[in-house]
C-alpha cells in the first residue's frame, strides 16, 4: 500500500526498498538533478564509524535510508540538485544530518527540559535530521521505541516539535514517491526547480 491514495493518506510502516526503488525511479522518470548525484550508501561499519562521536543508535528505517544513498555527491546546500521533489526539502547525508544535529544543540544553549511546557527552542540530542530546508528540518525521535522512527517537523519558526508528524519514516518516503508518481510535485527543466502544479489536496500538503 502506497502513502496516499486519492489524497487519503495510508500508513505504510516501515520503510521498505520498494518505495526506495520508486522514489529513485521517479527521479530518473522526471529527469530530476538528483537522481545523478546521488551518493554510494554506507554500509554498516561506515554508519556506526560516523555515529561513535556521538554516541548515537541509529533504527533500522534510518541504516536502511543511508544504506541506500548517502545524501547527494556534491552536498545538501547545492540546491536544487539536492531536492527529493515534495517543497524544498533536500537530502542530507548521515554526516550532513549529525553536523546539523550537534549545531542545533550547540545553539541551544543548555540542556533539554524534562517539561515540554518549558521547552524554549532547544534542540533535543535524541532528535537527527533526516531532510532540510532552510532553517526547517524533518527530524527523527530516535527515543521512540519500536521498530518505526516518527517523523516531526522544525518548523522555520518552530512551535510544535513534540507531535509526530509521520509515524514512521517509511510513510515520508513513500508519500515523497507517491506525489512524483501522481504528478503532485514535477520537476520542471525550463525553471529548474521543482513545481507544484494545481492545489494540493490536505493530506499531500503534510509532506512539503
């Protein structure tokens, strides 16, 4: 089951191959910068190398997305080529994703509060970004228990942080290839950028 169908969104769970095949298959379908500058994957002995600073375990969903490319060759800030197609958001590498983890913390400018009621802009170290745009990022719970890793959302000017925005990562995934498919989000060559033509029915509008 896909991540949306007929703008009704459909939980996938966890993130499969298939929907990493797709959304690769709709790059190359839109003729996309990014589907020729995407990064070899790391393999397991890289992933845990870059985690051991940190001191960090990454979930399967997320070895799984790094696995299968590490970010784009030339870097998250060259834009558009590192786009995945839904809004702004571009594809960060497991190296991209924990330097912007340890300069949120670092601006944070303290420790995180027990209380969410006192949260006041701090950037939790058990929170890694997986996509950017801007100052915005999509950002994984790595505090989650389960297989799934929920999915919330930095927003430019960050209100709710503590509400899962996707319950896995899976469901991004498969939402960011399924509105390639459905002609949602289309790379346009002439502009090169991508263009979202027509309105976004509300449940496609989560994703960009």
């Amino acid at each position: 089951m896909r991540g949306f169908l007929d703008g009704r969104w459909h939980h996938v769970g966890m993130l499969r191959t298939e929907d990493l095949l797709r959304l690769e298959a709709a790059w190359r379908a839109q003729g996309a910068p990014i589907a020729g500058d995407l990064a070899p994957g790391l393999n397991d002995a890289e992933i845990d190398a870059l985690l051991a600073a940190d001191e960090l375990m990454l979930p399967a969903e997320l070895r799984r997305w790094w696995g299968w490319h590490d970010g784009v060759r030339s870097g998250v800030w060259n834009e558009p080529v590192s786009q995945v197609g839904a809004g702004s958001w571009a594809f960060l590498s497991l190296s991209e994703a924990l330097e912007q983890r340890r300069s949120e913390i670092s601006m944070g400018g303290g420790g995180f509060p027990a209380d969410p009621d006192d949260w006041a802009g701090q950037w939790a170290p058990w929170w890694l970004p997986v996509a950017l745009a801007g100052s915005a990022y999509l950002f994984a719970d790595l505090s989650a228990e389960g297989e799934k890793t929920p999915i919330h959302l930095w927003a430019q000017q960050p209100d709710d942080v503590f509400t899962a925005r996707f319950p896995s990562f899976g469901d991004v995934v498969a939402g960011w290839a399924d509105g390639i498919e459905r002609g949602f989000f289309v790379w346009s060559a002439e502009r090169n950028e991508w263009d979202t033509p027509g309105n976004l029915p509300t449940e496609v509008l989560r994703l960009v």
